[in-house]
C-alpha cells in the first residue's frame, strides 16, 4: 500500500523500516527544477550533494555507485544500486519519471538500495530482474528484497500499436500484462515489473504497487508525457537515501 501525504508518497512496506523514501507530486512542481527539488529533498533532511542521479537512456544498463558518486549524473544507466559501508555519508539514489515505471529496491537486513527506471524498452529488457541479479551479487537474498513499482502510466491508459504489443506479449506469455479494449491494444508496464521481480525470487507480499496512482489519470498529483507530449510540463522524482 502506498499513502500520500504533504504532497509525497510513500510506500508502507519501507515505512516498516523506517527508510526514508519517497516520490514527488505536482505539489512540488517540476523536478527538474533545481529550487522546487531542494524543498522536495529537504523534506527528508536529504541535500543534494548526496543524490546520485542516473541519465536514463531507456536502456538495461545498471551501474553500482558508492558515496564518492554522490551529486553527480552516472551516464548512460537506467539502474544504481548502492551497498552501504561502515563510515559513508548518506547516499541518496534517485530516478526521475513521466509516464514511465520509477523503481525503488531495499534490502534492509545488508543495507541495499537501488532505483531503476523501467520505460517500456527498459521493461522489456528486464531491468526489474536485472537489478534483483545486481543486488544478490552484492550480498543479497531475495527473500530480504523489499520493490516499489511507483507511480505510472496504467494498463488502461498505455494503448500500443502491435509490434509493441507483440513484444510484450512474447516477454511476459500467459500474464494480465498485455490486454484488450474498444480495439486497442494495452500495456501494464508496472504489471510487468512486478510479475518481472517476482519470477526473480521477490515475495509477493514484498512488492508494493499502486495502480490506482495513474500518471495519465491524476493530472493533479504527476506530469504525463502521453498526455501533453512535447514540451513536456514537467517530472517527478523518487528518492530512496540510506
């Protein structure tokens, strides 16, 4: 379950671990701004010196960073993923989105991070699955793996044409993810993700997802790019900091 409170929302399944985490809202205005983000930040008690910002280039790319990475953009990575060592300053990772799938990872237990973000293309080249892989290989069980599936354009609103629509359908057979209506083909890409970490060891009850927090639907809470196209209006951040 996710709530929304003052403008942010947060999931309750990091709230157990008193992570600070967290994605922004129209509230807060355009994250690209650099003014309305540092109020968005300050809310946590985070600075931007200690984000770590991703370039996203719809790709599967996933680097892991340490806090010698921080305030500064890792080129040419749609996923950072951070293990937290014994004397770091507070590492915040962060993934900025408008329509598509802002992913947050905790593993409380070895002190874990990562955020992806997962797109269309992003979705199906698995980049959910592959930041779980990233993950163990840093010390990980997948049974201490805690996903946020942020907001997101939703399954009723993200119509593709049919070659889209057959990608998906041959990535994710035999799932809800690809559906039909008034002769439109449409796509759950936050479906996906979480089908996608779930094959990959992750709990069920560990996967947090709100498809009622549409980007296309709530034009009053997230910028949608499917919706106003370019000039995009704006986007909106997630941020998990350890």
């Amino acid at each position: 379950m996710y709530t929304l409170s003052h403008g942010v929302i947060a999931s309750e399944l990091f709230d157990r671990f008193s992570v600070l985490h967290g994605y922004s809202t129209v509230q807060y205005g355009d994250m690209r701004d650099t003014e309305k983000r540092a109020v968005f930040l300050s809310n946590f008690g985070f600075q931007e010196d200690a984000v770590v910002w991703q370039e996203q280039v719809h790709s599967d790319m996933i680097q892991s960073v340490t806090s010698h990475d921080s305030h500064t953009v890792i080129p040419e990575v749609d996923g950072i993923v951070y293990k937290k060592q014994k004397g770091d300053p507070q590492v915040v990772l962060s993934v900025h989105t408008a329509d598509c799938t802002p992913l947050l990872f905790l593993d409380p237990e070895e002190h874990i991070i990562g955020a992806a973000h997962a797109g269309w293309k992003g979705t199906l080249l698995h980049i959910g699955r592959k930041m779980i892989s990233r993950m163990i290989q840093l010390g990980s069980r997948t049974s201490h793996i805690y996903v946020c599936v942020g907001p997101h354009i939703c399954g009723d609103c993200y119509d593709v044409d049919d070659i889209r629509r057959n990608a998906f359908e041959k990535e994710f057979p035999n799932s809800d993810v690809v559906s039909d209506k008034n002769n439109k083909a449409y796509v759950d890409i936050g479906r996906a993700s979480a089908l996608d970490v779930e094959k990959e060891g992750v709990q069920k009850n560990h996967i947090d997802i709100a498809p009622s927090f549409c980007t296309y639907e709530n034009e009053h809470l997230f910028y949608s790019y499917r919706k106003t196209g370019k000039p995009l209006n704006g986007e909106i951040i997630g941020v998990i900091g350890l």
